[in-house]
C-alpha cells in the first residue's frame, strides 16, 4: 500500500504530546526542557510535554517543573508523579492519560536520543503510518543482546521493525486498542501489528548518556524480556482460540494415555509380565488430558467474555 506523503498541515504536527517516563532523572532535567524548547520552536511544532515522575527520590519532580518554567514551557507541561517505582510501561499509560493529544511520542528522560528526531518520527506519522519505531544505530554496550532480541521477535512474530526497545511515535488509537501488562511497552509495535496497524521504522542515533546511570541494565532484564517474549507470543497465538493449545494438547495426552493402557493390557494377558507402573503412567496422562481440556473450555469462556468486552470498549469509544 502506498502511504500518502508529508503535509505540514496534518494533525500529527499540529498536536501531540512527547510523554517523558523519569525515575531519578532530575540532573537530566534542565537540558531535557532546554533542549525541547528549542526543537518546538526551531521546527514550529504544537506540542504539550508530559513527564511522568516514577517514583524518583532525587527531586525529579521538582527540578522539572524549574526546568519547564526557566525554558518557558509552562503552560506546554503537565506533570504526573507515581507514589512508587511502576515502571516504563506505568509511566507510558499514566502520560498518555494525562493528555489528549492524538499523537504520543515515546521519548527518555536521559537524553540519549536527539530532541529533533521528534519532527522526524511525526513526518512518518503524516505519511500514513500509525506507528513508527527508532531504530538505534551506532555502537552501544547492550548492542549484540539487543540484537539477538530483536531478531528472535522479528522471527517469531513478524514484525516490520528492527528494534523493538526504543523512541516510538504512535496514534492515541494504537494505545486505545491494546492492553499493556508491566514491561510490555517494548512490545507496542509488536502487539499492534497483530492488531492491523501500520508500522514504520526510521533510524536514530544514539547518544551517550550525559549524566547518571542506566536503569534498565543487568542480567534480569534479559531473563524477564525472554518470559515477557514467551508470554506474548502464548497471548497472540492462543488467547483467541485457547482450545488450540489446551484441547489438543489434552487430547493428545489423553491418547497416549489410551495406547499406554493398550500395550499394559496386552503385556498382562498375553504376554503375562505385567507392568504396575505403566497403570500409574496411564492414569496421570488421561487425568492431565483431561484436565488440559477442561482448562480449555474455561480459557474459551474467558476468550469469548474479553471478546465482549473489547467490543464494549471500542462501542464506548464510538
């Protein structure tokens, strides 16, 4: 499909918010509102800010509220503040909560993307696409984890987008229409491709981190993106149709149990040896069977009540 092209006059450049989640960013704040004063107004953008204060112990909130005021941006800035750590994905729902700008553009308090990749990714906005994800290119310490990350999730689910975990710009309709759990904001463009919606990449540099230190490192985040990964994939394949995985699967266990018990019966009273723990083996797998598809049934249930509810939702929002 082609994509229609660029219009200054389209409602992407003519309101959006930059949601900026903060956890213990408050040395970062000066140069964040300095530098997105200048990028409003060298590039004539409409924009709102929104900062998202997650729980910081610094003085985030305070010192962005000084730092909007001395770059002018006053009356440009909303502020939440999350009495605890929630995370990224907290932050994003609270931000864009906080606003009704049609746009949202994803943007970290730490400064290492540019300020001016903003017109950029609204520019791809007003060609049609309803999200469009940052590639980062450059060297970066997480580059080769990343990297295996992203092509595992492009495999599995398809994705047109090369990085999954960086600066996004999407339409207030993309958050509308899915749900996000905890951690889930790497997945956006993930989830919102299996909803329909057109997905663009543009490449971005980036930069060095200014001040502070890292708070999404370590080995942990790795092991919880691989579960998160696993949980979306379960979520898109089979939340639809759950008896997919939970019946067959039940059934085939079941089946086995069936041939098991055959081949006991047989060494019983033809052979004459047999076998007690194969009895055993033959009750747990048509018990579990038939409990898989049991479970099935139930996970039907749930299906067809989320079904109702996003309708719902999305009638509500009509």
């Amino acid at each position: 499909m082609e994509l229609a092209p660029a219009s200054p006059q389209s409602p992407a450049t003519r309101h959006f918010a930059v949601l900026v989640p903060a956890f213990d960013e408050a040395v970062n704040m000066p140069s964040l509102f300095s530098e997105l004063a200048d990028t409003f107004q060298r590039f004539d953008l409409n924009g709102e800010i929104v900062l998202v204060d997650d729980g910081s112990s610094d003085g985030t909130l305070e010192a962005a509220r000084t730092a909007a005021s001395s770059a002018g941006l006053d009356d440009r800035a909303t502020f939440v503040r999350h009495r605890s750590n929630r995370g990224k994905t907290a932050a994003l729902i609270s931000g864009s909560r906080a606003t009704n700008a049609p746009v949202l553009v994803l943007f970290d308090a730490d400064l290492q993307h540019a300020t001016d990749e903003i017109p950029r990714f609204l520019a791809e906005l007003d060609r049609g696409y309803d999200l469009v994800a940052g590639r980062k290119v450059g060297e970066y310490s997480k580059q080769f984890v990343s990297g295996v990350y992203n092509r595992l999730s492009r495999a599995i689910f398809g994705v047109p987008a090369r990085d999954l975990n960086s600066m996004k710009a999407f339409r207030r309709e993309v958050l509308d229409e899915i749900h996000l759990r905890e951690d889930w904001h790497r997945y956006l463009a993930v989830l919102a491709h299996a909803r329909g919606f057109r997905i663009g990449e543009i490449d971005i540099e980036l930069l060095p981190r200014r001040h502070g230190e890292p708070k999404y490192s370590g080995r942990g985040r790795v092991v919880v993106g691989l579960l998160d990964l696993v949980s979306v994939w379960f979520q898109l394949l089979f939340s639809r149709k759950p008896m997919l995985f939970f019946g067959l699967s039940g059934l085939f266990l079941a089946g086995v149990g069936v041939v098991v018990g055959l081949v006991s019966l047989y060494m019983r009273f033809v052979l004459g040896t047999g076998f007690r723990p194969l009895l055993t083996l033959v009750v747990f797998l048509v018990l579990l069977g038939g409990l898989l598809f049991v479970a099935g049934l139930v996970a039907e249930l749930i299906a067809g009540l989320r079904a109702e509810v996003e309708d719902l939702r999305r009638e509500l929002r009509g």
